[in-house]
C-alpha cells in the first residue's frame, strides 16, 4: 500500500473479506460490537493495551540502536496509516473480536488464544508471499513465531480487559515501535 489508491483498494479489501464477515460471527453468535468494543471498560482496554504493547514494543526498540540501527524509520504514509491504523482495528477485529470471542466462549483461554494466534499467522502469510518474504515462515524473530507470539499477548490484553480495544492498542502501540 504506497499509495493512496492501494491503499484504499486494500483497505475496502479488507473491510469486504475481514470485516463483513466478521460482524456476521458477532451477530450470528448472539453477539453485539458494543459488547465486543466494550468501551464501559476503557480504562482496562486502555492500561492492559499500554502495558502490553509497551512491553512488547521494548523488545524492539531498545536492541535498535545497539545494532546501529537507526530508532525511527520513515515510510511512505499510506503504508504507516495502513500499519498503524488500518492492521490494528482491523486484524483485531476480526480475530481477538469475532473469533477469540466466540471460541473463549466454548473453550479454554489457552485453545481460543493459541487457535486465534495461528489464525494471526495465517493472516500474514499472502502478504509475506506476495512481497518475496517467504524466509519469514522460519526466521526465529520478526517471523511467524514471532507474529504468534503476538497474537498470543493480543489474546491476553483483550481477555483480561474483556474489551477487544486492548487488543487493538497493543497492536498499535507494537507497529508503532516496529
């Protein structure tokens, strides 16, 4: 998505194949975006998104400069929107808020977050194919272990807040630092 016709291509993409749908399993599972969203709760959503998505974000930023790699970087801004807005609400959405959110419901916290988070993966991977960044299925950091591992802590701020906003701002607050 460098620009702004991509990125409006991608994102109503998106909202077509992630975000339909999705209201359709929040719907179909007796289920409300209030519920979901949870916005009586922001102050959880808010601290247990912060938290993580510090502690995540600190992962990255720190080693940075330690390596001689610059501490910010600049992207052309439809990708940093696409990145910083568009994944966070949306991937959140979809798979912390529809799917966690079902799963959660019938299973334990450990099956409905390991399942959401290779889902997470999986969500990744046509655009590590279509980029040329097959390596990432294997590289130990940056890669799918990396991303499930996210999805994992995504999981937990959202269960612990009972608000799929502290999903969204860990996620925020992680692409943020990347």
């Amino acid at each position: 998505t460098t620009g702004p016709g991509e990125f409006a291509f991608w994102s109503a993409t998106k909202v077509l194949v992630w975000i339909l749908p999705a209201l359709w399993l929040i719907r179909a599972s007796g289920r409300s975006v209030r519920n979901v969203l949870n916005l009586v709760n922001w102050r959880s959503a808010l601290a247990w998104g912060l938290a993580i998505g510090l502690v995540i974000a600190l992962t990255d930023v720190v080693p940075r400069p330690l390596q001689g790699h610059p501490l910010l970087t600049l992207s052309p801004m439809p990708a940093v929107l696409n990145a910083l807005i568009v994944a966070p609400i949306f991937e959140e959405f979809l798979l912390r808020g529809a799917v966690f959110g079902n799963l959660v419901r019938a299973h334990s916290l450990r099956t409905a977050n390991v399942a959401t988070s290779l889902l997470f993966v999986s969500l990744h991977l046509p655009g590590w194919y279509f980029m040329g960044h097959v390596e990432k299925l294997t590289a130990p950091l940056g890669g799918a272990f990396s991303i499930f591992v996210l999805g994992l802590a995504f999981g937990y701020a959202t269960y612990r807040s009972q608000s799929v906003v502290a999903g969204m701002v860990a996620h925020f607050v992680n692409n943020l630092a990347a």
